[in-house]
C-alpha cells in the first residue's frame, strides 16, 4: 500500500506543476503594469526601477516563475492588498469554516441521497423510481444560490425558525454553530444528494442482478436481509469513492452558498478577493482548492483499494 | 471505380438515425426536455419583436409593484417591468449557455482528436494539461478567468467555456481511442488518406453522439455558471438584463418584493431541467446497447 501511494502521489506533482503555471499565467493576463499603480500618481522613474527590481519584474518571466514558485513552496503565497495579511495565513483563517460547512453538507447529501438511491433501485421502474428521478433531476437543475434565497425567504423571514446568516464557530457555541450551518448546508448538499441518488440507485441495480443475489435470495434471506447485507455492502464501493470526490466539488460550490449566507469562509474570500482584485489571494485560493481536489482524489483512489478486497489483493 | 476522394464519410447510417429518433420520440422526459427548451429559445428569438415594455426603462410611479394586470410578474426596485427582463434575460441565459459549450467544444474536441489520434508525447503532453485543468473546480475556475478578464457577459462565456473545455478534451480523446483501431480507419489510412482527411472524415463523425449528449448537459451546467457568475456580479452588467443579475437585486429586497426572486430562479430551473432531460433523453436514444 505506501507503494501504491508513493506512485499516486508522484503522478500528481506533474498535475501540480501545470496548475502552478496557470495561476502565474493568470496574474500575466492582467491587463495594465501593478508597478505602475504601486508608484502612486508621481510615478517617479526612480521609485518604478525600484519597484520593478524589488519585485524582481526585470527578471525574464520564467524566473519569475520559479521565485513565486519557491515561495509558495515555503508556504509564502504572497501578502493580502485589502488587509495587508499574508494569503496563507487568510486561507488558514477561512478554511475550517468552509470544511464544517462542507462536512455538514456532506452529510445531508448522503442522508438523503443514498436510502432514496436504495429504495429507487428496489422499486425499480415503479412509480416510486420515476419520482426518485424526478426529484434527482430537479436537484441537480436548482440553481443553489436560488434555493438559498427561497429557504431564507421561508424559512427565516415568514417562520422565524432559523437565523439567515451569520455564523459561530462550533468551538464556541455548538448550538448556535448548528443552527447558522443547517440552511446552508441543506442548500450545499441539495445537489450532491442527487448525484449520490443516481449513482447509488444504478450501483444497487447493476448488485442487484447478480448472481450470488439470486443465491442469496435462493437461501431464503428476508429481502431486508439481501438490500442491505448483500447488495447494499457491494454497491457502497463506488458510493464511497464518489463520495471523496464530491467532497472537492463542495469547496467550490461553497462559494456561492457563502456568499448568500454571509458565512466568512473560504468561498466568500475568493468573492471578496476578486472584487477588491487582491489578486495574490485569488491566485492562493484556486492553488489551495486544486491541490485539495487533488488530496481528495488521492484519498478516493486509497479508498477504492481498501474497499475492494479483489485490487487490495493485487498490492 | 468509386475515387479516394469520393469516398463518403462514414458517418452513422440512417437506419441508425431513425432508430435513435424512434427511441426519442418514445421517451417522454427527453420530449418534455425538448419542448421547454425550445419554448425558451422561440421566447429568446422573439424578444425584439414581442409587444412587451422595454426592459430597461425604468418607472418611478411603478417601483416594487406586485404582480397585476399591467405587469403580469411585477416590477422591480426600478420600476422595470419583470417579464420583459425575463424574456430578455432568457437571450442572455441561453446565449451564454450556447457560446460557452461551443467555445469548449471548438477547442477542446480538435485537442482530444489529436491527443488520441496521435498519442505518444502529444498525447502525453494535452493529457498532463487536461487533468490539470480538470483538477480545478470548474465554477472556482470561471471566477478566477471572469474575474482577471474583467466583468461582463462576453467574458463570462469565455470563462465558462474555457473551464468547461478540458471535459471534452477528455471525452473526444477516450472516444478517439475506441475508434482508431477500427478496419475502416485502417482501411483509411491503407488508401493513403492524410491525418487530417482521417481524424475529419472517418473519426470525428464517429465519436460525434457522446459530444452532442455531453454538449447538451454541459448547456445547463453553463446556464447556471453564467447565472451564477451573473449572480455574483462577474457576468451581465446592469441596466442589461440576465436571471443570475435579476437574483443579484432581488436578494435586497426579498421582504419587500420576494416576486423579483421567484422568476428569475424558476426560469433556471426550468430550462436548466429541460436541457438536463433532452441530455438524458439524447444518450439513452444514441446509446446502441439499449434497446
């Protein structure tokens, strides 16, 4: 096994080193000079050389590649325009915030997702299956930031039951923590939940058909007994992978749910970070989000392989 | 003696089309798919030609009004009329939505033709950038584009197109693969065709179907990328209407005016599903392993 995830990980560094190169190549696309608004309106010749050679911009623009490089592999990812902040120490500050948010949302998605999944497959091409599908398809079509606005509307300004942003950190105040999180996180989920629907109902149809499920069923096991002992246990492989993988795609769909929410995470940094074109931090961020989209590919792949005793035997 | 260069393209047969259409035609999601797709389209064609009020006059004698005879879904805080914006916003909607998917497969289907057609390094070299590229989470990656190439609608599809882009690069290249092994594009190459004549007369009209499925399920998640960069006030700029701009406002006065929330978000989802239905409806009918 520390084998295969030496070989997984070394695969990854290639992917990592592009990535690197399109967020540099992302700070070159702006368009005007930063020397020349860092120089203030004097623009004094004097202080734009000094700039220029402080910010080693006279460089060829492949070492200025590899000194920003070295930088954020020594964890140096560039200092906030807004708030004067190191990026890194912003990302640390935000990120805990999001992975609740993501964590609870994950959460929902598979309360939902899969026993819905497993009821659809059992009832396969029943009513019960056709309107699993249909709500599939409808939370896969709902714009989430949409949700978010109608939940807030229904459920905090009509009913008053839950407050409509704002958040606390669990450490501090549980209660109040779950309460500012639920909504959010319902709306975050909404969509993973379909695709953890459909995957799970077509993983349990494909189970259901073979043959040591007819055994099984032969043997004179309750059907509760075959769903969930045989096929659910077999079907929950690519479930379980999907899962990690989805748990990357939240961190970017918590973008939006933040910002609807007011919630002070990681999403709402990129938003805030484009608009105040604090571009170290946007830059910092799309790094950050790709190398955990990464992790969690890595930590899908590992699952996948101690889940199945078939590949885990080949190791 | 039929000629090289007469030599048809192979392409599906027709029996192969009409089956597909048949399949369609007997799946009732992908037809009710199709219909509110191309209702939306005929309402975004028709825009300029509607009797409707101009979507971006304001009326300060009709600020906030909820829906009623002369504004059928209400006005907004400027007084502008909502189904007007509705139906213009459904141009810039299903625009962005179009554009952008062809921006992706105008780019990323030529890489995949060439990534799999040729292998060895150009294989190697667009694969290591594809899975790069695809390693960023695709709204994250439209912000960061629509964000360092500036604010507006023509950005936004350029953003969400070149984010969309490494998923067809992905799917040609696969397809590609199961394809060029095949006697007919040996045969191809045997007659002396060149790489090009190959990879665009005897290839491509091959691996068409799953472009045209993927093509059409990447049309809703474009839709509500545009909205959402919209939303967020990196797509269409004001007084131009867009849903995703609508929802922007609407949020400010969700007690007040909550109507000014409900349609833009209903249109969405409504052409969003379709597309999603007519998507599903289109790889089940060119699917041949289904009956």
């Amino acid at each position: 096994m520390p084998v295969y995830i030496g070989k997984r990980l070394l695969v990854a560094i290639p992917t990592l080193l592009i990535i690197s190169i399109f967020v540099f190549s992302l700070q070159k696309l702006l368009p005007g000079d930063p020397i020349l608004a860092m120089a203030g309106e004097e623009r004094d010749p004097a202080v734009i050389e000094f700039l220029r050679d402080k910010y080693r911009l006279n460089d060829p623009v492949i070492m200025q590649y590899f000194y920003w490089l070295g930088g954020v592999l020594t964890g140096d990812f560039g200092i906030s325009l807004r708030t004067n902040q190191p990026v890194l120490e912003l990302i640390m500050e935000k990120l805990p915030v999001t992975i609740q948010l993501a964590t609870m949302a994950m959460f929902f998605a598979m309360i939902i997702g899969i026993p819905i999944g497993i009821i659809a497959a059992v009832k396969k091409n029943t009513f019960v299956d056709y309107l699993a599908n249909i709500l599939a398809l409808s939370g896969l079509s709902i714009p989430n930031f949409w949700l978010g606005i109608m939940l807030i509307l229904l459920i905090s300004v009509q009913l008053g039951w839950l407050p409509a942003s704002g958040y606390e950190s669990i450490f501090v105040d549980p209660v109040r923590s779950l309460q500012t999180m639920v909504m959010p996180a319902f709306v975050l989920g909404n969509a993973l939940a379909a695709t953890l629907m459909r995957h799970t109902r077509s993983a349990m149809v494909g189970v259901m058909s073979a043959d040591y499920i007819r055994t099984a069923r032969a043997k004179g096991l309750s059907p509760k007994e075959v769903i969930l002992s045989h096929s659910f246990r077999n079907a929950l492989l690519p479930v379980v992978t999907l899962s990690a993988l989805l748990f990357g795609e939240l961190l970017a769909g918590a973008v939006l749910t933040e910002q609807i929410f007011t919630i002070p995470g990681f999403g709402k940094l990129i938003v805030d970070a484009v608009f105040n074109r604090d571009y170290a931090v946007v830059q910092g961020v799309v790094l950050c989000t790709a190398v955990g989209f990464i992790l969690m590919n890595l930590i899908a792949d590992i699952l996948y392989v101690i889940l199945n005793p078939r590949l885990r035997a080949t190791l | 003696m039929t000629t090289i260069d007469q030599a048809p393209a192979i392409v599906a047969p027709k029996k192969e089309k009409s089956r597909a259409w048949r399949k369609m035609k007997r799946n009732k999601s992908a037809l009710v798919g199709m219909c509110i797709v191309s209702f939306f389209a005929l309402l975004a064609i028709a825009a300029p030609f509607l009797p409707i009020p101009d979507p971006i006059a304001t009326s300060w004698t009709a600020i906030r009004k909820a829906p009623s005879a002369a504004h059928w879904l209400g006005t907004d805080d400027l007084g502008r009329d909502i189904l007007s914006r509705m139906i213009w916003g459904a141009q810039a909607s299903l625009m962005a939505g179009v554009f952008s998917v062809a921006i992706a497969v105008g780019i990323g289907v030529p890489f995949g033709l060439v990534s799999g057609y040729f292998g060895g390094w150009v294989d190697m070299i667009i694969s290591r950038i594809t899975e790069a590229l695809l390693a960023m989470p695709f709204l994250i990656m439209a912000i960061a584009l629509a964000a360092f190439l500036g604010p507006s609608l023509t950005n936004a599809m350029i953003a969400i197109g070149l984010s969309a882009m490494p998923i067809f690069v992905r799917l040609t290249r696969g397809q590609v693969l199961a394809v060029k092994t095949e006697d007919y594009v040996e045969g191809a190459r045997s007659v002396g065709l060149n790489h090009f004549e190959i990879m665009t007369r005897y290839i491509l009209p091959n691996v068409f179907a799953p472009i045209i499925v993927q093509a059409t399920l990447t049309i809703a998640t474009a839709i509500i990328a545009e909205a959402s960069l919209s939303f967020l006030g990196l797509g269409q700029q004001p007084p131009s209407p867009s849903w995703g701009s609508m929802l922007n406002v609407a949020k400010n006065f969700l007690t007040q005016a909550p109507w000014m929330a409900m349609w833009p978000g209903i249109a969405i989802f409504l052409v969003v599903i379709g597309f999603n239905m007519l998507g599903d409806g289109l790889r089940d009918a060119l699917d041949p392993r289904e009956a």
